[in-house]
C-alpha cells in the first residue's frame, strides 16, 4: 500500500483494518503465535501504530474476541427470544450457531482456543453458560406448565447447549452435511430421543408432516401384516388341535 493511500485511510478505518488482520492471524497462530510486527507489516504500517490504537497486541485481541463472543450471543439469544414454539426455538439456535461458524470461521475457531488471559471478557465456555442460562430459564417455564420438576432445568440446558456446541466444533472442519441438515439432526435427537428419532429430518415442518404420515402408514402396514401373520398361526394352531383330538379318538 503507498504512503498516499496510508494517508488518505482514517482513523476509524485504520482500527478497522487492525482488527481484521489480527483476528484472521490469531485464528490461525492463536495469541502467543502471532506479533505485534507481524500485524503492522501487513498492515502496512509501523508497530507504533498498533499500539496507538490498541495498546498492543493483548488490546487488540481483547477487541476481536469481545466482537465475536457478541456477535454469536446476539445471534443465539435473538433465536431463543423470538415468538415460535419450543421446536422452532431449538432449531433457530442450532441454525444461529451454525451460521455463525459457518459466515465467521475465523471468529470461531479464536472463540473455542483456549481462552487467553488478554481477552479480558472471559471465554467460549462463559459465552455457552450464559446461553445456557437463557435456555434454563426457558425449560423452567416449560417444565412449570408440563408438572416436571423446574430443578432439573438447568442440567437440562446444559445438555441442550453441549450437544449444539460440540456439533458446531465437529462441523467446523468438516462443513458436511449442510448446515440445514445438521441442524435438523440435531433437533432430531434432542426433540425425539433416540426411541422415537425421524429417519429423514428436516426443518420444514410440511415435509416433516409428510415423513410423519409416511411412518404412520408404514407402521399400520406393519401392524396389519402382524395381526395376518397372527391370525395364521391362530389357524393352524386349530386345526392342529382338531387333528390331534381327531387321531386320538381313532
């Protein structure tokens, strides 16, 4: 970059630009990996430059991670917030998260290092507690109405919020299948248990209706092959009977 673009490139602007070097470089080498001299030459300007807006590199980083533990705490609680069913709750934080991995990976993959002493506002792990604690207070709402035991909220939330991180993380690499798909799986379980899972999930609550009926055909099918094959054996367990009672009376 010339020293006339440098000049022409404001404050705002520069900070800006700060910012994303070093979150695209601390989520590659993590904090102790990366420099204040490397920041400043892709940057294209000096270390005193970093410090002036930052402080130095523990500033900067605690900027990134603070924009990010933000960013994905407003996207989850605005999809546990929004005016749905409990369902419909679960699957739009599954998607939020996984949108965020998935459109902010370099956000994440700093989110779930282990948290550094510079961050300043704690860690992925504090972040997933807080949701966490917007789930309980949910559950316990949900477990009130229903008649179930409103202490076991919290242990039920932890399990919900656990299960949605843990995927995240594994998706994070893998990116397959898509995040639709992974959400609905996920929801699957944690909606159906594995006694009553779906063999196709899915968001849509029209094809989900259309599997349901599906499975319910299939299961009145199974049920009246059953009753034949019993009502079969019924029938020869007669006439077995007739035959003995016949050959023993000859």
């Amino acid at each position: 970059m010339s020293d006339s673009r440098r000049r022409r490139m404001s404050g705002s602007e520069r900070r800006e630009q700060l910012l994303g070097i070093g979150r695209d470089l601390f989520a590659v080498r993590g904090f102790d990996g990366t420099s204040v001299e490397e920041i400043a030459a892709k940057a294209g300007v000096s270390k005193p430059v970093v410090y002036e807006h930052f402080g130095g590199k523990e500033g900067l980083y605690a900027v990134v991670v603070d924009r990010e533990m933000e960013r994905l705490a407003v996207l989850v609680t605005a999809a546990l917030t929004t005016e749905a069913g409990y369902r419909r709750k679960l699957e739009l934080a599954a998607l939020a998260l996984l949108e965020y991995i998935e459109e902010s990976t370099a956000g994440f993959r700093i989110l779930v290092r282990d948290s550094h002493a510079a961050s300043g506002t704690g860690s992925y792990a504090s972040l997933l507690s807080e949701i966490a604690g917007e789930v309980e207070y949910l559950l316990g709402r949900e477990f009130d109405h229903h008649g179930l035991d409103e202490k076991s909220a919290p242990m039920y939330a932890q399990m919900l919020v656990g299960m949605i991180a843990l995927t995240g993380q594994w998706w994070l690499d893998s990116r397959r299948p898509r995040r639709e798909d992974v959400a609905a799986h996920v929801v699957n379980l944690a909606w159906n248990g594995l006694s009553h899972l779906e063999a196709k999930p899915t968001l849509d609550p029209r094809r989900r209706a259309k599997e349901r009926e599906k499975a319910e055909r299939r299961q009145e099918k199974d049920r009246a092959r059953a009753e034949k094959a019993m009502e079969r054996a019924r029938r020869k367990a007669g006439a077995l009977d007739v035959y003995v009672e016949s050959t023993l009376e000859g």
